[in-house]
C-alpha cells in the first residue's frame, strides 16, 4: 500500500490535474501549484545528487579503493565551489540593498563563484565538447564508408554541410550567376535545399514520431499501465 | 599523495613521458613565440574600476507623500522605489539606498539618515587588454592636460570660472576611470589554460593531468548545478514561503509581502515533505520513501510532456506541413494590370499583380510533404516493409540519410567552432600572440 498503492495514485494525480489545467481553467492554479512543488522537487534532487556524490567519494577516499586521490580532489573542488557559492564571497553588491550581502550579484569575475565559472567551468565544459571534434572525425573517418546509396547520401550531405559553412564553399560557388538556371548549386542555395528542405521534412517525421511516443509513455504513467518507473524503492 | 591513490582500478599507464614531453614542448614554443612576437606579460588581463557609492535616505515628506520616493526621469535604477518596502504602520517613512550625488537630496525631497555610514564598493568588468592600453594612454594625457589651469589671460572673469570649473569636472571624471591591471583575472587565465591543457592531454592517452581536471570538473559541476538550483528555486520557492521575514532580512530583500503568508506557508510544507522525503534516499534504509516524491516528479513531468508534445510537436508540425503544394511568387503593387487581384483586409484595400508560377517553391513544398509521409511510414512497423510500402519506407530512409547527414555536418561543425575557440583563448587570451 505505502510502496506500490500511493505513489501510483500521487502519479495519476498530478498527471491528470497537468492534463486538466489544459481544458480547463478551474484548475489552472492547481497545476501551477503542482509544478512549484515540481520545481522545488527538482531543485532538491540536485542536492540529492550532490549528497550521492559525497558518500560515492568519502566511500572511496575511506576505503583507499585505486583512484582515491581523484576523488578527493573531486570534493575538495566540490566543497570549494560551494563554500563560495552559498556564502557569495566577493559578490557585487546589489545597487537597492547594498547592506543586504546575500542580495548581492556573483555573476562577474569579482565574485568567487563567477570567477570559478569563468575561468573553470566554463573552460572545462567547452574543452571537453571540443574534444569531441577530434572523436567524431576520427570516428566518422573510420566507419563512414560509401558502399550504398544511403551511406552516399549521408556522407554527400555532411559533405555539402561542411563546405557550405566555411570559406571554401563560397569560393568554389561564387562564379555561379545568382539568376542564372544553376544558381541552386551556389553554396547558400545548397545549403537552404539540405536544410529547409530536406531536413525540416525529415525532423518533422522524427518529431510526430517522438511526440506520439511521448503521449503514449505519459498516458500509460498516469493511468498506471506501465508501473516500471516506480518499481524500484 | 601515494601512487596507488592516483591509478585508476583499471589500471593506468605509469609513464607518460611523451605526453609530458610534447605538453613541455608545445608550452616552452608557445611562451617564446609569445616573448618574441608580442612582448609583455603573459594573461595580461585588465579591468574597469568604477567605486558605487549607497547613502541611506528617507522621504522628507510625509507617508501620504510617498511618490516622492519615486525615481525622477531619467535617474538610474537604483533610485526606483523599494518594493515590498512599504511604509510601515508606525508611520515610519520608507528609507531607500541612492546614490550619495542623488538629485532629490537638493531639492529637498531626500534626507540622508543620520548615523547609517554609506556603502561603498567597487566593481570591476574585464576590458580588452589592447583597448585597455590605448585608454589608459588616453586618461593619462587627458589627466596631464586638464591638471594645468586655465590660462586668464584674455578671458573676462565669468569665463575664466566656467572654464575652470569645466576642466575641473572632465579632471574629475577622468580621475574617477580606472582601468588597471587584474592580477585575480590573470591567474584565472592562467588555470583556465592550464585546466585546456589537461582536458587536450587525453587525446594523447588518458593520464594524471586528465584525471585531475576530470575531477575537478565533476566536483565544480555538481555544485554548480546545485547552486544554480538552491539560489533560483529553493530560496524563492520554498524558503521565502517558509520564512519570509528571514528571507527576506538576509537573502530577498525585494521579497514582495504575500497576500496569504498562513497559506502559502502551509502549502509549502508539503514539498518541503517530499524534499525531506526524496533526500532519504541517502539514507541506509527506507529508501522506498523517496518514491513518493518521485511519483510526484513523473507524473507532473508525464502531464506536462502529454499536452505539450501534443500541441508543440504533433499538431504544430503536421500544420506546419500543411501548405499549398503549388507556390506562386509574390504579387507585385507595381504596374497593376489586367488579371490583377484586389480587395481589402482589415479594412485596408490592396491590389496585386497577378502572381507566377514558382517552380522553387512547389518543388520544395511537394518535397517536404512526400519527405514527411515517406518517413512517417517508415517509423510505421505495424506493415511489413513490402511492396508499396517498402518502396516508400526506402524513400523515407533517404530522407533520413540526408537528415542524419546534415545534423552530422552542422554538429561536427559546432565542435569545431569550439575547438577554434579553445585555440583562440590560448593564443591570444594566454599566451597574446594576437598581432
């Protein structure tokens, strides 16, 4: 009944009360309601995710498993940018309250936390996407291979894609007349064809496909067909 | 630190001594062509430096007068009203913070509150290192040429004050613009270099330096995100409802006055609750009480997707698709001739050209409609792909191709334009090779 019965009828509950806040505007407060205590929900599993991180990482650190030092370096940073974070250390303070110090700004580098953000985190996420470049040529170098005509039309649009988007494709293209019958081979006009052709019909298929899907997972959520999500305490 | 802490359970690579060679290498050539090219210091970082002034003030009117607490036209935002701030009922007037130069001060509307020190604060916002030079130069030559005083000599008297109360103002203003160097920014740069470097040292292999950074980011991340979350949802949401008057005592002071603080109180217990209950999760037992919050999570997550999906995504592409498949060039209001076409909207009246035939146009349309139901087709696996169906799933597997290709392409190219940023950053923000 506490495990299986009440989380199931609190699903369909504030599922239906989202669906009927949409046809009805009686209970529009009742959903906006719900997605505060949605949002806060959120808000607090990030603070839960932070708390699996301390015990995965104290865990680590206590037993001396291989690796432990990067934990600890993974907690100190951790705690670092927290401590700066909640205490707003070195924060701008705000123009109406400045005797407020919590009410001050941190965004710029002048506070702890927007120095951390500029000149750590920032810089890692960025990185770290970049770094990517060299996987998805690497992997791309290794795999893509025009055997079919699939395979041809993938490569040959990515292809048009990348050349379009640099220098090279305007400068390959430009002789083409812009009002002559081969103007759709100039670069801007290949790459409009591709893109608001070609793939807008393609990602809209794909869109109603994941919109239907979406519909019918959360129909079967609330109604209780598919319990899988809170099968596991 | 023992080296047993450092490896990994999978076992990393003792020696890496190329990785640290080429790393030594690409540093010590970076560094000289900095010297060389470019001398100065390296992660030169400069900033603008303007001192804000806060002087405690109160209406000079009386509480029915409010208003004259409202910001005059044209002053900045930090002389706007006080919201939530409103007279208390003990007839105290409302006290704002202004700027101590504040206008109102003169005309008697303000008073400054006696025995309250001002706030004063600098703040400081990264200026180009070359534009910094060039303003620095600027501010001390204007500095230099507004220190001498006017020359009297053929000026009446009246011009002779203007003159130099005008030089003592712009002397003034360029006194007050600081720009200088910003050791804090400098060191900055110089970890986020340092923090590139090692996320780049992976693509050698995976090794220490990568290790580090990766744990630093994994640590900064997580509480970033959980900062992010504290200060935008559970402080306004949650704790304001909670406790309004501490909240807003130390955290909101703009915090607006509820109209219904008992029930707002009341309502935010119950995902106070369901916090409570989610974060018992860590706990050794009785993790199943963390399932109510999330059933309250999925389901307004599943209500919210349901509508949505169906309205944004569904019944908005499908309109999307259905357009005209025969497209005509637009009209044009010149030369209105025989065949034309008029009438009036809203009330306005219009005539155009009769309209041509746009091949483009119908091509793309019918395209997008055949691309569209060929794919949908495809998805569809309640048919087997035979015969007629077959065929038109293998047309929408085309469109696909093309789709997949582009989103190949543009993704490839969005790496890369980071990549060219990182690059961008080390050159010239750390190193400055920039000419």
């Amino acid at each position: 009944m506490l495990q299986r019965t009440i989380p199931l009828l609190i699903l369909s509950a504030s599922g239906l009360v989202l669906i009927l806040s949409y046809f009805s505007p009686i209970t529009e407060t009742w959903s906006e309601q719900v997605v505060s205590w949605f949002n806060i929900l959120a808000g607090v599993a990030f603070v839960l995710g932070a708390g699996n991180l301390l015990a995965v990482n104290l865990e680590k650190i206590s037993s001396k498993r291989p690796g432990w030092a990067y934990a600890a370096i993974t907690l100190v940073s951790f705690g670092a940018m927290l401590v700066v974070g909640l205490s707003k250390w070195g924060s701008v303070p705000d123009a109406k309250y400045p005797n407020v110090h919590l009410a001050g700004s941190q965004d710029s580098t002048q506070a702890g936390y927007g120095w951390a953000y500029e000149y750590v985190l920032s810089p890692l996420t960025a990185t770290m996407f970049a770094l990517l470049a060299f996987y998805v040529a690497s992997a791309a170098f290794r795999a893509f291979r025009a055997k079919n005509l699939e395979a041809i039309l993938l490569l040959g649009t990515a292809f048009i894609i990348l050349l379009v988007q640099i220098a090279a494709g305007a400068f390959l293209t430009n002789w083409i007349p812009e009002d002559s019958f081969f103007a759709f081979l100039r670069a801007e006009s290949l790459k409009a064809i591709v893109t608001e052709v070609f793939q807008t019909a393609g990602m809209r298929a794909i869109l109603i496909g994941i919109a239907l899907g979406t519909a019918a997972t959360s129909l079967r959520l609330i109604l209780g067909i598919d319990r899988s999500a809170l099968s596991k305490g | 630190m023992s080296s047993e802490g450092m490896q990994q359970s999978g076992g990393a690579p003792k020696s890496d001594t190329r990785l640290w060679i080429a790393l030594l290498i690409f540093g010590a050539v970076g560094i000289f062509a900095g010297k060389v090219w470019r001398p100065g210091p390296l992660a030169e970082a400069y900033v603008e430096v303007v001192t804000e002034t806060r002087v405690l003030a109160e209406a000079v009117a009386p509480p029915a007068a409010q208003p004259a607490l409202a910001a005059p036209s044209g002053s900045m935002g930090a002389n706007a009203p006080l919201p939530g701030a409103s007279t208390s009922e003990d007839s105290s007037p409302t006290r704002v913070w202004v700027e101590s130069n504040d206008p109102r001060f003169q005309s008697g509307e303000l008073r400054r509150v006696e025995g309250v020190a001002p706030e004063v604060w600098d703040e400081r916002s990264r200026v180009d290192p070359k534009k910094a030079k060039e303003q620095i130069a600027t501010l001390e030559g204007d500095a230099e040429r507004l220190s001498e005083p006017t020359d009297p000599t053929g000026l009446t008297q009246e011009e002779f004050e203007a003159r130099e109360a005008a030089r003592i103002t712009a002397l003034k203003a360029v006194e007050s613009t600081r720009i200088v160097a910003s050791p804090r920014d400098s060191i900055g740069i110089w970890v986020a270099a340092l923090l590139t470097l090692g996320i780049f040292s992976f693509l050698v292999r995976d090794n220490p330096f990568y290790k580090v950074v990766e744990s630093i980011l994994i640590g900064v991340s997580a509480a970033y995100w959980m900062l992010v979350a504290f200060w935008s949802t559970l402080v306004p949401d949650l704790f304001a409802k909670l406790a309004p008057d501490l909240v807003r005592a130390t955290m909101l002071p703009g915090l607006v006055e509820s109209e219904h603080p008992g029930k707002d109180f009341l309502l935010a217990l119950i995902p106070l609750a369901l916090g409570v209950m989610l974060l018992w999760r860590l706990a050794p037992r009785g993790a199943w009480i963390a399932v109510w919050p999330l059933a309250v999570v999925i389901g307004t997550f599943a209500g919210m997707r349901l509508t949505a999906s169906i309205e944004a995504d569904f019944m908005a592409q499908i309109a999307a698709t259905m357009k005209p498949l025969v497209a005509f060039t637009p009209g044009s209001l010149e030369g209105v001739v025989d065949g034309s076409v008029s009438g009036a909207v809203d009330g306005v009246s219009y005539a155009t050209s009769a309209q041509g035939f746009d091949l483009g146009g119908t091509l793309a349309g019918v395209l997008g409609v055949v691309g569209v139901i060929t794919v949908l087709v495809y998805f569809f696996f309640s048919l087997e792909h035979k015969g007629l169906v077959g065929k038109t799933a293998r047309v929408g597997v085309w469109f696909l191709m093309i789709t997949f290709g582009a989103a190949f392409g543009f993704t490839v190219m969005g790496r890369i334009t980071l990549l060219v940023g990182r690059f961008d950053f080390l050159f010239n923000d750390w190193l400055g090779l920039s000419p």
